[in-house]
C-alpha cells in the first residue's frame, strides 16, 4: 500500500516538507516550465520553488498552451533564464521603478530542456539572462554535468538574489537542504561517502 502523501509538497506524510517552505514575496515573477518526466523525481525542486515563492507559478508539460498570453503578462518583461551566448548576467534592478522580469525558468534535464525550447519557439526567442559567478552546487546527490550546474531551486535563488538585492532568497533552500538530509540518511553515510563523497 502507498504511503499516504501530504497534498501540498508531495512527500510522504511523516517526511511533509511544508512547515520548512517559507513564503517569500517577490518584484520578480517567477514561471517554472516543468518537464512532466520531473514531477515524480523525488527531489523535484521546482515544485519547492514555486510553493515557496508568492510571486511565482508551476506548469508541466511539453508544449505550453497560452504561452502568448502569459509572457504579455502587464507589468513584466519576460527573460529565459537559460545559458546562451546571447545570455545577460543577472544584474540587480537599477530603480525602484525598473519594470521587472517575468522570468521563465525551464526545470528539466538539459536535453529536455533545449526539447522544450524547440518546441515553443516563442520561448526559444525570448532573451535569455544567466548566473554570474554561482557557488558550487548544494545537490550533493548528482554529479554536476558540469561545473556551475545547479538545481532548480538554487537558479531560481541566485537569480533572485542578484535581482533584488539587499533582499535575500536563501530561506526558500531551507526544504531544499532537508531534502538532501533526509535522503543521505535514508541511503546511509557509508554508501554517500562511497558514491558521493569527495574524491
């Protein structure tokens, strides 16, 4: 029989995340494009996000319908947070009245997130903006396909911090860190540190 499950963070009920997911306002609207292969993924960060953020919404799928609509979104200019030789390094709102972004985040592998830009162009064209200089990434569960690789949850975090500054969004990596916690003790010390650990 399944474990019963907590309707709003999704984890089994002994193992609820929610009064660790703070709710942090944003100027930034914050729109995560989720591959449906991510929604059962035990970790799925993007969902952490989007619960912990008032600003900010979750949509899985593929193909997006009413993609038009949402990056007209009044008040916003919509960005793809996405690597790219044309990409922007994030850099903090100039003024107070500085139009902010709707910024489309894509939560996927890198191979289905490229699919996923592929297949709505209107996200492919949109002008692409990325980290500056990023720590090492707290996922201490995967290999980084490459250094600077991150989660979901800490783009979305170090996207807002550079935005917004002085205010920080580092709250929102507290389920995140539970998380990790919680499956390294489950795995048990000895098998992290022989598949995990550092050389």
């Amino acid at each position: 029989m399944p474990r019963p499950r907590c309707e709003r963070c999704q984890r089994p009920l002994d193992h609820c995340l929610c009064p660790l997911i703070p709710a942090l306002d944003s100027r930034t609207r914050v729109i995560l494009l989720q591959h449906p292969s991510e929604t059962t993924h035990a970790l799925n960060t993007a969902r952490l996000a989007a619960l912990g953020l008032t600003n900010a919404e979750l949509r899985v799928g593929e193909v997006f319908e009413g993609l038009a609509a949402l990056l007209a979104t009044p008040g916003y200019r919509p960005a793809l947070l996405f690597p790219g030789d044309q990409a922007r390094v994030l850099a903090p709102y100039e003024q107070a009245h500085d139009e902010p972004l709707l910024l489309i985040v894509p939560d996927g592998t890198w191979r289905k997130a490229r699919k996923m830009l592929y297949l709505n162009p209107l996200l492919e064209a949109l002008p692409r903006v990325t980290l500056g200089a990023v720590a090492p990434s707290r996922y201490r569960l995967r290999k980084a396909p490459e250094a600077g690789a991150l989660s979901t949850i800490e783009a979305v975090v170090g996207a807002l911090n550079a935005l917004e500054q002085p205010a920080s969004f580092d709250a929102l990596l507290a389920p995140f860190e539970a998380l990790i916690e919680g499956q390294i003790r489950a795995m048990g010390v000895e098998t992290f540190q022989r598949n995990h650990g550092t050389e």
